[in-house]
C-alpha cells in the first residue's frame, strides 16, 4: 500500500480532487456495516488518494488493517460490488474477467458457465483462474503489454459495435 500511495502520489496533480468530482467514481466497501459505496466528491486531494487506496485494498494480500476514511475504516468496492452502475446514464461495464459486461475478453469454445461474484456474471473458465492469479501476482512486462493490447482491442471492438467511434 505504501508503494501504491508513492505511485498515486507522484501522478495525481495538485487539483486532482476538483478535476475528479463528479467525474471519477470509486466503489468502496464500508468495513463496518459491509455496504457498498460510490464517492465522487473529494474535499481534498488527500481524501482522494484515501479512497482510491481503500478501493484497492484487499483485505490480507494488500495487509491487515483497512484505509481509513473520513474516520471510518474502507476496502475495495469490488468485493461486494464488481459492477457498480450509476444513477443516471449508460454505464459502460469493464471487466479484466470474461463475463456479462460490455468490454472484457471473450473467451471462446467454453460451456457458457457463470458464477455471480460481486453482483458480476464472471464466466468459469480455466482463463478466468489465470486472469485471477495475474492480478494478485503480476506477471512479466512482456505479458503485461500482451494484457494491455488485449484490452486496449477489446475497447476498440466494442467502440465499433457500439457506433461510438469517430
């Protein structure tokens, strides 16, 4: 965590938190009554890098004690809502993990298995497995770059299907 704040640290500009408001969303789960929430106003840069440290951390693999917030406890949104959708508009669904979602891989020749994880369709594939495993231990950059090219064609395939590139 303290790796990941240096990094948020050394990118985010001074106004980050007025940039961000009511722009970014960041789903976070309150420790204390397990609810998820969706923050969009940051008071302060300082609030901003809070939440966006509480919506990556997993509990025992980012540590044990959770980021605290506005003098509550927080983790990562995603483990009780991968698919949060806003109130208002099309949100568009992104996921790493092949599922029900508007921009994710699209594994091939599997029985169409899924398991809701989060509020998430995630297909249950053997892929799927190896994307997991990825994101808690990163593979080399060379496969790293593989990863973002994939996603980067997945955006583009959906942009196009979508009508929404110019």
């Amino acid at each position: 965590m303290k790796r990941l704040r240096g990094g948020i640290e050394s990118i985010l500009p001074c106004d980050a938190h007025e940039i961000a408001g009511n722009r970014l969303y960041v789903s976070v789960t309150n420790t204390k009554n397990g609810e998820n929430y969706l923050v969009s106003n940051f008071a302060s840069r300082e609030d901003l890098i809070k939440v966006l440290l509480a919506s990556s951390f997993v509990p025992i693999y980012a540590g044990i004690k959770a980021v605290e917030y506005k003098g509550e406890k927080w983790i990562d949104g995603g483990l009780t809502n991968g698919l949060p959708i806003l109130p208002v508009g099309r949100t568009v669904t992104i996921s790493p993990f092949s599922g029900r979602l508007d921009i994710c891989p699209q594994d091939k020749g599997h029985v169409d298995l899924y398991v809701k994880v989060a509020k998430q369709d995630l297909m249950l594939s053997v892929a799927n497995l190896i994307r997991l495993n990825q994101a808690l231990f990163p593979p080399s950059q060379k496969k790293m770059e593989s990863l973002f090219q994939n996603g980067f064609d997945d955006a583009v395939h959906f942009l196009l299907k979508e009508n929404w590139f110019e």
